[in-house]
C-alpha cells in the first residue's frame, strides 16, 4: 500500500507536467507534412532524448544545487514558483512556452524543452529528493511510455477526438500544474520557517 501511495504521488504529478495528451497538437503542429514513417522516428527520437534528459537531471541536479549551496526548500519555492509561473503562461498564450513550434523536430524542440522542459525537470527533481530515485525514475518510464503510444497515435487520437478537445484538456492539465506549483511553494516556506 505505502509503494503504491508512493508510485501515485510520484506518477501523477509527473504526468501533469509531461502533458501527454496535450503534447499530441504540438507534435502534430512540429511534424506537419511529415510522412507517418519519419513521423513515428521523430516519436522515438523525441522520447528517448527526453528520458535521458529527465534521468541525467535527477542524479546530477542535487549534486549540483549542494555544490553551489542551494538547500532543499529553495529548491522547492523556486521550482513553484516557476510551475506557477508557465502553468498561467501556458493558460493565457496560445502554444507552448517560449517555443516557436514550427522551427525544428526530433531533440529541439520535442524533447527540450517541450517534454523534459523546466516543469518535468523541476518536478523529476523535487520527487526524487521526497521520494527517491527508484520510484521517480519508475514513474517517468511509465509516463514517458504513455507519452510515446500518445505520439504514436497521435494522427488517429486528433481524427476520433478533435483537436480542440485535446487543446482544452491540455488546459486543464495546466491548472493542475499550477495546484501543485503552489503546493511546492507553500511546502517550501513551511520548511523554511521550521529551519529543515
């Protein structure tokens, strides 16, 4: 029961910061005039890059933030902070953050800084260090295996469900986003103030 509480609260998060039924438009839009073959190669690209990317993260940020001093509940209302910040961006402009969509494929701009963007990176980083490495490496293989079948389908997904409907669950998604931004930031001054 406790490893499934466990999976859950690393699962669920990282799966509201990876998007990945909102990331079926944007790939779309990124591989428009593609044929499905080289389609399908820029999923696996994307995908694989961005694990690497998400996994690097997790074992070498740390290790980074306790070189330059930074302590865990810094890490934690900046992190908030900034998924506040892109979940009201992403609500208010239209696309992605930052990110002209239609400018590159495959590792710039799918994997980085669409998938393994500042949201995934800051929530990889702040459950491993709640709830260790095995789990959160465990919930971003699933989520990222969700996200290819996503990509994979993502033609026959947009036919059967419409692109507008994905684009307005996307949206939700990001104010579920925002929730746990302000969750990381009220847990971060908690700590703060109780000296951790």
């Amino acid at each position: 029961m406790d490893f499934l509480r466990s999976f859950l609260a690393t699962f669920i998060p990282l799966f509201v910061a990876i998007d990945p039924f909102g990331m079926i438009p944007v790939f779309l839009a990124v591989t428009d005039g593609m044929k499905e073959q080289r389609r399908r190669k820029v999923s696996f690209e994307a995908v694989a890059a961005a694990t690497l990317i998400c996994l690097g993260f997790m074992f070498v940020g740390e290790g980074v933030f306790n070189f330059l001093g930074v302590r865990g509940y810094d890490f934690r209302i900046a992190g908030g902070v900034l998924l506040l910040v892109l979940a009201i961006y992403d609500l208010l402009v239209p696309g992605k953050p930052a990110v002209e969509e239609r400018e590159t494929v495959g590792i710039v701009p799918l994997a980085m800084p669409l998938i393994a963007g500042p949201a995934t990176l800051t929530t990889t980083l702040v459950l491993a260090a709640r709830h260790g490495y095995a789990i959160t490496a465990l919930g971003l293989a699933l989520n990222f295996i969700l996200l290819l079948v996503c990509l994979l389908a993502s033609s026959w997904v947009s036919r059967v469900v419409g692109l507008n409907t994905l684009k307005a669950i996307s949206k939700l998604v990001m104010v579920l986003l925002a929730v746990i931004g302000v969750n990381l930031i009220r847990v971060g001054i908690t700590e703060a103030l109780a000296g951790k």
